[in-house]
C-alpha cells in the first residue's frame, strides 16, 4: 500500500477535529481510508453535541485528499432531527448539496448547526413552508411531507 498522500490526509484529520471543536461539536469519528483504485485517501468526520443521545452522529463530513496532496472541497451531510436517525430516516428533512473548502469548515459547521436547530423548530411550529430556508436546502425523503 502506498504511503502517497498519506501526511495530508493526517493534516485534514487535524483540521476535521478541529473544526468540530471551533463549532461547539465534539468529535464522534475522524478516520481516514483508501481503497482499492481510489485517487487518494477519504477522510471522515461525525460530530454531535454535548449530550447527543442517540448512537448515530448528529452531523458528518467528508472529503478525498489525492495522493498528490490535493484536498477536495469537504461535504456536509445532516440531519434536522433530535430523534433516533434511523427511525426517522423517511421523514426528516435533510441538509442537500453542502460543501465548502477546508478553510471555511468551522464556519461552515457552526452555521450548517444553527440552521439545523432553525429547521427542527420551524417544523415543530408547523412554519416550515419550504425546503430552501436559509443558506442551504433542507428537503424531506418523500417530498410529501
């Protein structure tokens, strides 16, 4: 196995962790993998609150550092729900399409948080009246709800 790649990849684990930490989060997971014809090394990321109660983390993130050294733009995924995430799987609104530099992943986390917060009240109110609330779209599995 090749070690290419191997040093930057353990600096985006670094910057993962401490993004997480930046963003009031603590960190869940941050590991790092190849696999076999992979162009590079993927890290990942799972955060949750202080508390979090549930076994699957509240937010993830990932990204694939190329062997060259290259750092992709990391993507965001999340859930607006306190509940159990597998139980909710069908009906939870979810973050779509967000992802950002490495540098901006702090603020980006912080921010992706406190819209996550906004959409579980919004639809506990009954308010939620679209997908697209603030910077990011937060849309149910079944378009339905």
């Amino acid at each position: 196995m090749t070690r290419a790649g191997k040093e930057p990849a353990e600096d985006v684990k670094k910057a993962f962790r401490r993004a997480i930490e930046l963003a009031g989060l603590k960190a869940h997971r941050v590991e790092m993998f190849k696999t076999e014809g992979s162009s590079g090394r993927i890290v990942m990321g799972s955060a949750n609150p202080e508390g979090w109660p549930q076994e699957c983390p509240a937010i993830e993130m990932s990204t694939l550092v190329n062997f060259n050294g290259e750092v992709g733009r990391v993507d965001i995924r999340c859930a607006a729900t306190d509940e159990d995430h597998l139980l909710s799987a069908f009906s939870a609104r979810t973050l779509r399409a967000c992802s950002c530099e490495l540098d901006d992943l702090p603020a980006t986390l912080k921010a992706v948080w406190a819209e996550r917060q906004l959409i579980i009240d919004l639809v506990k109110q009954g308010k939620l009246t679209s997908a697209f609330v603030g910077r990011w779209t937060w849309e149910s599995p079944d378009p339905s709800i």
